[in-house]
C-alpha cells in the first residue's frame, strides 16, 4: 500500500474513534457528544462495538458545577445480551438482547449488603423477593414480594437463586414506568454471570461496588446504552 494512502487511513481512523490529530484540539468527552444525558450530573455510559456484541465497557461520569465539562469517575469492561443489542423503541421480550437508549436509574437492590458509602434506596433480596415477567401479570416488570398468583413462576425471575449477578445491582427504567407488554422486563445493571447476559448489563463485582458507592440520587444519575456508531449510537440518545 502506498505511503500516501497508509496516512489518509490512519487520519480517518482517529477520528472514527474521537481521538485528536496529532497538535489537535482533545475530543470532548462522551457524554458532551450526546443528544441527552437526562438532566443530571451524574451518567453512566455503557458503549459496545456494533449491534452484534457481547462485550463492551462501562463508564461512570460526574459533570462539574454549572454546567462544567464531564468528568470520567471509573471504567469497566462490560458485558451485554448473548444475542448483542437492539434498540429499545423496538425491542422484543425474550431476544435475549440488551435494550439501547437512555434511562434512569429507580433504584437498587441485592443478594449481599449495601457497600458502605451507598446513598441510593437499596432494596435486600430475600427469599420471597421475584421479578415479575408475566405479561398477563398485573406485576408486570416489578418486584413482587411475595410472587402473585397471576405471575406465574416460569415466567419470574426468582431474585435470590442469582447469587453472583444480583449480589449488587441497579434498576434500569428501561420499559419501566409505562410498561408495555411483550417489550421486556427485568433489565439491570448487576455483576458479572458466567457470560453474556439475558438482556442486562453486567460489570465485574468490584466495579459495581463502586458504582454503588459513586451514585448519589441527589444528581439524577442516567443510563445511557447504545454503540460507538450506526442507528444505535450512544451520542443518539
């Protein structure tokens, strides 16, 4: 390959990626690049390669006063649903993908106790706690405790039984406050299983205790989840 042509690529690389040419200005950080990061000035951004991964990485940032420049707090490898990701407006229940966009956090619950230093609502799991998945259910996308007889049990998740993954985790509102039936249910950000999710977003344990000890509700903490590019783009939402 010619010279000329190895510098245009290169060149070109940079600036898929957001990095600076050489002597250039420093790209803005992630979040100064979204459409919306919900209004608040703490964010979480969990980013995978294409539609079609597993694995990615998890971001945490803090926004200055006044509307200051974005701050990185913490990074983690993360992982997504076994079948990648979709976009949320769309997905269907069951794909075993992780929804896109940008949602709030309404709290967090788990298995083990809250790392000190939490100041989010943190729910124990105990051993009646379940997710309800039903979409015939009244409970529909909610914790139910006990489960309800109109949640059938195949159709919950059994909170407690998910030892390593709901050790820590977070709600994400994804199709929560309006449920629609047949969207999906029970998608959080938890510790890492064995591999890729059914859907959530998971990070290794240390760094959801961290997550856990960084989130303060007082700064309406997000999640945003999507792409580096294409129509699911993280900086869509």
């Amino acid at each position: 390959m010619r010279p000329g042509v190895t510098a245009v690529l290169v060149s070109a690389s940079l600036l898929v990626l957001g990095a600076a040419p050489a002597g250039g200005p420093a790209p803005r950080p992630l979040p100064a690049r979204m459409a919306d990061t919900g209004g608040g000035t703490q964010l979480i951004t969990a980013v995978a390669p294409r539609t079609g991964s597993t694995e990615g990485r998890v971001t945490w940032w803090d926004r200055g006063g006044g509307g200051g420049r974005w701050v990185k707090a913490g990074s983690a490898p993360a992982r997504f649903g076994a079948n990648g990701l979709a976009d949320g407006a769309t997905r269907a229940q069951g794909t075993n993908t992780t929804p896109t966009g940008l949602y709030d956090l309404p709290y967090a619950f788990g298995i083990q106790a809250a790392p000190r230093g939490t100041a989010y609502r943190y729910r124990p799991v105990t051993q009646d706690a379940w997710w309800c998945q039903d979409n015939a259910s009244r409970t529909y996308n909610r914790w139910t405790e006990p489960r309800p007889a109109d949640c059938r049990a195949a159709e919950a998740e059994h909170l407690i039984t998910y030892t390593a993954q709901y050790a820590h985790a977070l709600v994400v509102g994804f199709n929560y406050h309006r449920p629609v039936r047949g969207r999906g249910a029970g998608i959080f950000l938890h510790v890492n299983g064995r591999g890729a999710t059914a859907g959530c977003v998971s990070v290794p344990a240390e760094a959801m205790r961290r997550i856990l000890r960084w989130a303060d509700p007082a700064a309406r903490p997000h999640i945003a989840i999507g792409t580096s590019g294409g129509a699911t783009a993280i900086t869509r939402y």
